[in-house]
C-alpha cells in the first residue's frame, strides 16, 4: 500500500464516520462534482472491475496500470456510506486491510463484491 493510502485510511478508519465532499482538496473533483471523498485512496485498489469505470492501462515500460480516474462508484455517497458500515461492523483496521493485500484479497473480495450487488457500478 503507497504511504499516502495508508495514512489516509488509517484517518478515516479511525474518524468512523463518511467526509462527504472535500472542496478544500487540491483535486476535488478528481471524479464528479459532489462526490464523497471518503475512500479517496481505495481499499479495493487495484480491483480490475471494469464495471466500475476503471480499465487497465499500459504503462510506458509496458507493465499494466489499473487507472480509475473514470471510477465513480466507491465516491457516490451511499456506497461509501455502506463500505464504513461494513468496515465498522467487522472492526476492520488499515492493517487487515494490508494483510489482505499481501495475503490473500478474499476479504476484500467478498465486501467488494456484497458493494456492488447493494450498489452495482454505474458508468457516467
């Protein structure tokens, strides 16, 4: 996990509670005017769904790149709204979240997967 990712989360994990739309950011809006800026760095990155508007992208020494600057699903308010709930209902801590990416992703999968069936991705 990028440093960045990590101390993000980790603020937000332990704040407990959905930020909204951060117009105060430097990038607002990196996806669409009114997003939820709660999950800025991913939990699911890099989850290869094209569904979500995400599509991998050659790099220029060739290796594959998920972009999802065209992502718009874990920024719509009621999806991140549901992820902190979940990840408040399982205790889930930055570090689970690092484990699970080294480790094995099924945890990560599986909430991923009960987001989308609540949520399914919707391309603008």
């Amino acid at each position: 996990m990028h440093p960045l990712a990590r101390e993000h989360l980790k603020k937000v994990l332990s704040r407990k509670e959905v930020v909204g739309s951060d117009e105060s950011c430097e990038y607002y809006p990196c996806h669409f005017v009114g997003q939820d800026c709660t999950w800025c760095f991913c939990p699911f990155y890099p989850c290869g769904d094209e569904q979500t508007g995400g599509t991998w992208k050659r790099a220029k020494d060739g290796s594959l790149v998920w972009d999802c600057s065209l992502c718009f699903w874990i920024h719509r308010s009621e999806v991140a709204a549901r992820l902190m709930q979940i990840f408040k209902e399982r205790g889930i801590k930055v570090e689970d979240i690092e484990r699970a990416e080294r480790e094995e992703r099924s945890m990560l999968n599986e909430i991923f997967e009960i987001l989308k069936r609540e949520f399914p991705p919707k391309r603008r």
